[in-house]
C-alpha cells in the first residue's frame, strides 16, 4: 500500500503527482521537479503560501496526468507535522475525486531544516494515517481508502528507509483499527461482545491472550470492575494481551487502557449533553489493544502486556448505589461518593492486577478519565501524572514526535486529603470540584504502589467532533503511534 520511488517525472507514467511548495525557497533539489514547480509559482492563482493548492493536467513533457501543488509557506517555519497535514490533505482529496493512487514528492530534507528520517516517516505517517474511512454502518462507496501511495525519494533514501515504510504502515494500521473500535456505537461493543473483538485482534496479532468472565473476576477479587458493571445488562469481561518475546529478560512494561463501553454515568445519570459521545470511554482500552497488536514481529526486546477491563455504566435496579463501599483488588476499600467517576475504580483493580501479577518495571495507564483534563488542557492534549521524571520525559518527547500532545502535571502530595472517607480506605469523589484531572491520577497512585507508574489522560484527544488533516471525525487512535514510540524508547532505556 505505501511504497518509496526514485523514478522521477519524464522516467516513468505518473497518475496523480503531489508537489510540497514553500513561498519563498526552493526544497527539491531536483531540477525536473524545480522545473515544475516554477510552471506553477509562474501563475497568478499559486505562490505556495500555506495551504494554498493548485492543479494542473496532463503535463506531456513529463507524462504526468495530474500535478497537485500545495503550499507549505515560509521554509523557517516548516514542522514535521506540517509534513503529514500536506500528506494527509492530499491523500484526503484524492480519496474524495475517486482517484485510486497518489504519488508524494518528498523535499529535500537538508532544504527545509529536519531530520531525513523524520521528512521521510511524517510524510507516510500524515498519508497512511488519512488512508481510512469507517464504513462499518454506511456504504462509501465514492470514498475508498487509496490502494497505492509512493513516495518519491533520493536513491540512497529509497535504500535507507525502505524497511521503515512496513513499520509506519503497521503502526498507522493499528491506529485506524484503535478509531474503528471507538467509532463503532455503544450498542455493537458491550463489555461481552466488545471482548471478543479484542480477542480475535489479539489472536490474530499472534499474541498471546486471556479472557477473564465474571467468575473469574470474582475469584481474583476485582470487587470494583464488578461493581461499575453491576448496572448493566452486560457483564465485566478483562482481556489481557501478553507479548514476552524474551521471557527471561526482566524488563516487563504493562499497559493499561480504560474500557468503559459506554458511560452514562450510572445512577449519577449524566445530563443529556454530557451523555454525547461516552461510546469513546473505551479509548484508553482501544489504544493499548491496538497498541498491543503491533509488537509480534517488531523485535522490541521487551515484554509487554496490555490490560483491558471492560464494563458498562448504566444505571438500573443493579446499579452500584452512591454511597456503596466496594473491595478492590489491591484489598483497600473505597467510598463511591459518584458512580460517575467509574474510570478510576475498574483501573484501580486492573492497575493492582497488573503489579501482582507481571511486577513490571513500567506501568502506564491510559484513559478518558477527567472532564476536568479536557478543561484544562484542550481537546488536542493529553496530560501525564508520574513521578518518575524519566518516564515523564520518555512520554512528553514521544507526544513531540508523533505530535501526540502530552503535557506534564503534578501529583501534590497534601492534595491527597481530598480524597479522604470517613468509613473506607478512600473515596472515588473529591472533596473539591477542582483540580479533578489531578484528584483522579492521586486516586489511580494509591493503586500503583511504589513501581514507576504513569497515567495518560486522553479524555480530550481521543475523540474529535470534526476531522482533520489526517483523521476523520470520531475516534482518533491518539496514543497508538505515542505508546509505540515510548516502547522503543523503555527498549533502549531498560535493555
Ligand atoms: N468518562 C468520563 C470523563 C470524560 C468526560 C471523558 C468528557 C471524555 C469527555 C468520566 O468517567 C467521568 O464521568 N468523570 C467525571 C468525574 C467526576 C464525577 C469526579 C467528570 O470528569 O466529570
Ligand atoms: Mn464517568
Ligand atoms: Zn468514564
């Protein structure tokens, strides 16, 4: 699907070639690729200002049929990201003329000021990643995702990066399967139903999976997820992903991801605005799953699990009460002061089950836990809680080059007291409607011990109301390609 090319204009037949223009510099150093370039400034309507775009047909000289130029702007301020948002709207616009295969011409990396591996992946990144419609529920059949995308490189850049286009095609495949699974409505993914879709991904992937039922459940004592669950007509279900290529090496990261098939609060019944888009509270579970399906074959050198705990919040005769007092898994017991903050208690049971049972050197959750994570950072950002300053780097520097936004928050230690009960271990709602984004990762703390734990919220970006550049609107994957590059970097930090 996504392949390089040396073959320039004039070489071979080309159907639609994509060309990246900046205003004021040239950055291709190819001259039959300048060439064009300077037909297309030499017209009034085109001058390669940002997003600027203009195309032009059947250029015989150069077997062409289509040639679309799109401004990037000025050369000092071109960014990677600007790389794939130019990828990803061309992409876009081919999948929306009904055209099959587009073939991008990657600029001179030295000519616009980045690193060469990093013009090469951000441009597949912002073209595999806008290659997806969800077309599960509605036949699209004038949108068809491309069959062929090319980029045109440098002979010596076609023999150095050529190994690294199956990852990104890999890595952005998972991504589109991790905004399928959010995509999909809350009645086609119920915690039993939604289990086996992670299994059959999981198994698929050649990993090694495990299906934990109610019964199970019970026995290990994950009083919470059952708890959360109890309204509903769907039981909890936990599916375990495990990828030990080395099993007698000791590093063992696990990954946690909150799966709330749909949230509606519970008997803390949300208003009817809030209730708008809750299928999305299984994001964190559909990250890590997916996240999870890429590692056979990628030859990381660590072992990794990934932990889903699956429930539904609803409210009904079976419902979990205000007030109630349950068991967790770690045997502390917690005040539910409001069944709608359930993303801290079925991570509670599933973060203390990860440490028992893998003693992993890293664990990092990742959920849609706070509204309060939304008010504060934006719909665009996650944010990271851990106090281990290595990891905390390791995360926000992966957000920087995948342009999946993480931003560093506090964990104040005096801050604990607002989540003090009177009759239990702790209670599930603060005593202080702010600061909730950091109240929630101080509940989640209690459960993860001493071990190096951090916690991704991604109540914002893991959904978006509109699409982008790259990314249709709905779920987003947003973490997949983060939690892939924060792996490599635990490989080569702990190997
Ligand atoms: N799933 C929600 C958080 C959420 C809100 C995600 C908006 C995405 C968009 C979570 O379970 C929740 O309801 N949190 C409550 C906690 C409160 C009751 C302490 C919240 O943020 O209001
Ligand atoms: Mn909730
Ligand atoms: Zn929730």
């Amino acid at each position: 699907m996504l392949e390089l090319t040396m073959h320039l204009p004039g070489q071979v037949a080309i159907d639609t070639l994509a060309i990246p223009v900046c205003e004021d510099a040239d950055i291709h150093d190819s001259p039959v690729i300048q060439q064009l370039v300077s037909k297309a400034v030499s017209l009034e309507e085109f001058s390669g200002k940002a997003r600027e775009s203009l195309t032009l047909y059947d250029l015989p000289e150069t077997d062409i049929h289509r040639a679309v130029f799109f401004g990037l702007g000025k050369q000092a301020d071109i960014k990677t990201e600007d790389l794939r948002i130019f990828s990803g709207k061309i992409v876009n616009k081919c999948i929306s003329a009904g055209l099959d295969q587009v073939e991008l011409v990657v600029p001179t990396p030295r000519w616009v000021g980045l690193e060469p591996a990093m013009v090469v992946r951000t441009m597949a990144e912002g073209a595999v990643l806008a290659n997806h419609v969800f077309d599960y529920y509605k036949d699209l059949r004038d949108k068809k995702p491309l069959k062929k995308i090319r980029l045109l490189v440098k002979p010596t850049d076609y023999q150095l990066y050529g190994d690294m286009m199956s990852q990104i095609v890999r890595i952005c495949r998972a991504t589109h399967l991790a905004r399928n699974w959010v995509n999909i409505p809350a009645n086609d993914k119920r915690p039993e139903h939604f289990a086996e879709i992670l299994m059959e991904a999981g198994n698929k992937a050649g990993l090694k999976t495990r299906l934990l039922d109610t019964l199970r459940l019970e026995r290990m004592g994950c009083g919470a997820i059952l708890a959360v669950a109890g309204g509903s007509q769907s039981p909890a279900r936990m599916v375990v992903m495990e990828h030990f290529p080395n099993r007698k090496s000791a590093a063992t990261v696990v990954l946690v991801g909150k799966g709330v098939t749909f949230d509606s609060g519970g008997l803390h019944l949300k208003g009817s605005q809030n209730l708008q888009g809750m299928k999305a509270d299984m994001a964190g579970a559909a990250t890590v799953a997916a996240t999870m399906t890429v590692l056979p074959g990628m030859e990381l050198g660590l072992n990794v699990v990934g932990i889903m705990p699956l429930v539904e919040n609803m409210p009904s005769g079976t419902a979990l009460r205000t007030g109630d007092v349950i068991r967790t898994f770690s045997g502390k017991s917690v005040e539910v002061a409001n069944t709608d903050a359930e993303g801290r208690l079925i991570l509670a049971d599933a973060i203390g089950y990860g440490l028992k049972t893998y003693d992993p050197v890293v664990i990092i959750d990742l959920a849609t836990l706070t509204g309060a994570c939304v008010v504060a950072l934006g719909e665009k950002m996650a944010a990271v809680f851990t106090h281990d300053r290595e990891l905390e780097k390791a995360i926000f520097q992966a957000g920087q080059d995948t342009f999946e936004r993480c931003w560093p928050m506090p964990l104040p230690e005096d801050y604990k007291e607002y989540l003090k009960s009177n009759i239990a271990d702790i209670c599930n709602l603060p005593s202080t409607r702010y600061g909730g984004a950091i109240t929630a990762a101080l509940f989640l703390k209690e459960f993860a011990g001493n071990s190096s734990w951090a916690h991704i919220d991604i109540a914002g970006p893991a959904f978006a109301k509109k699409g982008s550049a790259y990314c249709g609107p709905g779920g987003t994957g947003f973490g997949v390609r983060l939690l892939w590059q924060v792996l490599k970097k635990l490989a080569v930090s702990l190997g």
